[in-house]
C-alpha cells in the first residue's frame, strides 16, 4: 500500500510517505531492511490482484474492437543507478557513440496495456541487456479473454507468433501485427476485401528446424499522408480470417491504435514517475520494487480517470492524467488523516465530489490527429537532423493493395 502510494506521491521519502499514509514513524533504512526481506518476489505475485482489464463493452467502446478487447504489448527502459549493488548485477548496454558503455545500467520493462484506458494487465523485466521479445514472453499468459493484440512491429516474425499461438487459442485471442516485407510466405486464396489466406512455415531459430505452419490472413496497403511525396507500404499479418467480420480496411486503420501505448509510457514517465527515468532504488531488488509500485498506481490512476470519463460521459483519452494523478493523492491523505472523523457514507461522497471536480475541469479537448517530422535531434545514424520541430495536420488515406503473396 505504502508503495504505491509513494509513487503516486512523486515526492519525499518512502518514510515519509509511509508515515502520511498509516502515521507509523519508520526509518528509510529499517523500511530497506524489510524490503530487501522478502525479496520482489512476493510483490510479483500480487501483481495480477491489482493489474486486471477495466474497460467495459458498454460504455468503453474504444477500448473493443468486434467484440474483442484491445491490448497491447511493448517494452520501455529506466535507468538505474551506479549503485555497488546494482553495477555487480546489472549489465551496461554499448552506447551507440563509438560502442563505449552507457552512463546507466537499464531495466527494461515489457507492458501489457489495456488500449483506450491505458491500464497496466502484466508486467515482466529484463536486466541482463536482452532485446524486448525476451521479457515479453512472460506476458502471453497474461493476455485477458477475448483480446485483440497489436502489438510492435519488433513481434512480426512467425517464430514469435507460433509461440504465442497457444495463448491466443486458449483465450480466444486474435492479432494484427506489421511484418517485414521479405518474409516468403504461400498464399492460398484471394478473400473478398483484397487479403489473402496465407502459409507461414515458424523455423526455431536455435536449430533451423520447421516448427510448424501458421495460417494467416495477409493484408497490404499503401497509406498516403497529405504532403508526403510518396506513400508507406505496410504489410500486415491477422489471425482473423473473416472479411466480413473484420474487414481489411478496418484492420489497417486499427493497427495505428497501439501507439496508445508510447502515450501511456510517457504518462507513466512524466507524469508518474517524473523524475527523468531514472530509479531511485540502490539495490536490483528495490529496482523491481519500484517500478512495480509505479505499475500498480498507473493501474490506480487508470481507475480513477475511468471513473471521471464515466462520470463526464466522455472517452477515458479526454481526462487529464495529470489532473486526475495530483486530485488522487490529495484524496488519499484526506482520508488517511480524516480515519476516525468520516463516516464511510461522508468518504463515499467526498469520494464522489473528487471525481466530479475534473468531470468539469480536467477533459482535454478532441484534438485532430498530426504528423510529425521523422527525425532526431542529435542523429547517431541516418536519420536527418531536426533543427526546428514542426507538426502538420495529419489527413491519412488507406488503399488496400491486392498483391499476390
């Protein structure tokens, strides 16, 4: 309790946030010592208590797509600092300026994400400098019922999906995901909105051997954006295999959704977190603790905004993060402190006069979609330089190509 509320906190000790909480006067490093006695294991396994789907079908129809609920899966990094304990337990990645060691060992943290509420469903972490599929593994277990996964494009390779085959069955599950553009595959039959059911034979990379075949629904399209010179060919894989039911111009579209989940890393890093990145843990174990704390009151924070979105009759993406985070930890030393003096039926109604304050002050206005220039500020490959940041209204059209796999 005490961890998630210092997280959501953004300031102070964990003592203190620990003694605004519950009043018990603790020290930080008694508070390690009892950390550090049952290890992250133990939070781990409370995790998916707290990390579980908000989005209703009724009133969350962003969040669900023909019926099935929209996830995601991508990774981010946090620093870690250049502690004893963790420089022995962590591994420095080469940086990518002459392959010298980066100033900070990360954490790389893989998140399934409930799209349209961004609500965190599972965790997994990585220290030993592997690439996002490994943590990512852990989470197709983790995939709620009836989903539907669009996940990175770093997923597209038939390998991975023949591994998340059996989730995916077990659950109902169905995804899009974009592919490289020379994968072979064989293509069987030409559907009626310009698809193709497709062969796809998973080699495991480790021996060579054809594990088996997918069957899938291939998709190509050529997105044009207003004032580009050229259109982006895009290559999609579907386990969904009905035109009708999930048309391929709906799907191409859709694909665009799982950039919802870079907007809930930056929530969950600026607005969170805010400290740049950077951990304050010493240890690997209070690394793990913290960015779990931080996953369980994003997973808070996602509630209370649903509850305003719902209060509001507005889309969960119209509330203010930032509003509804600084009026939940305001309301959680309120009630704290007023233990003994509120009935539960006066926390009940101040409960409900908190959420109505930004129902009316806090929706963020329906913005028109931009489109950003492709490049860095400080390059260390090909990307251009960006010298001045500019963003343009974004008018998109999607034409489905019927090319023969």
């Amino acid at each position: 309790m005490a961890l998630a509320y210092h997280a959501l906190s953004r300031r102070g000790t964990f003592a203190a946030s620990v003694r605004v909480l519950t009043g018990v006067v603790i020290s930080d490093a008694a508070l390690s010592m009892r950390k550090a006695s049952y290890g992250w294991e133990l939070l781990a396994r409370l995790l998916p208590r707290v990390l579980r789907p908000i989005a209703d079908p009724s009133a969350d129809t962003g969040a669900f797509h023909g019926g099935l609920r929209l996830a995601a899966i991508d990774g981010t990094r946090f620093s870690l600092r250049n502690t004893p304990g963790i420089s022995a337990a962590a591994v420095k990645p080469k940086s990518g300026k002459g392959g010298t060691p980066c100033a900070f060992a990360p954490v790389l943290c893989s998140v399934l994400l409930e799209l349209g509420t961004h609500c965190p469903l599972a965790l997994s972490m990585g220290w030993d400098g592997e690439g996002e599929p490994t943590p990512a593994r852990e989470l197709f277990d983790a995939l709620p019922p009836r989903a539907l996964l669009p996940p990175d494009r770093l997923y597209g390779s038939p390998w991975l999906l023949w591994e998340l085959g059996p989730a995916l069955k077990s659950w109902e599950s169905h995804f899009p995901v974009r592919v490289r553009d020379n994968i072979k595959v064989k293509g069987i039959s030409r559907l009626s909105d310009g698809s193709w059911l497709v062969e796809v034979p998973a080699h495991d990379p480790d021996t060579g051997d054809t594990a088996g075949t997918l069957n899938l629904r291939e998709i190509r399209a050529q997105i044009m954006v207003e004032e580009e010179p050229a259109p982006q060919s895009v290559r999609l894989w579907t386990s969904l295999p009905d035109p009708e039911s999930h048309p391929a111009m709906e799907l191409a579209a859709l694909y665009a959704r799982r950039w919802e989940q870079e907007l809930f890393f930056r929530e969950l890093k600026s607005h969170i977190h805010g400290a740049a990145g950077l951990l304050q843990a010493q240890t690997i174990d209070g690394a793990a603790h913290e960015v779990m704390a931080l996953m369980m009151a994003a997973a808070l924070l996602a509630g209370q905004r649903r509850g305003v979105a719902v209060h509001a009759g507005v889309p969960v993406l119209r509330v203010s993060p930032a509003q509804v985070l600084d009026r939940t930890e305001s309301l959680f030393t309120v009630l704290e402190a007023g233990k003994g003096l509120l009935t539960s039926e006066q926390a009940a109604e101040l409960l409900r006069r908190v959420l109505a304050q930004p129902a009316a002050t806090a929706l963020v206005k329906p913005r028109a979609p931009r489109s950003c220039q492709r490049a860095v500020r400080q390059p260390v490959n090909a990307w251009p330089k960006m010298r001045t940041p500019t963003s343009r209204k974004l008018i998109v059209t999607i034409a489905i190509t019927e090319t023969n796999p």
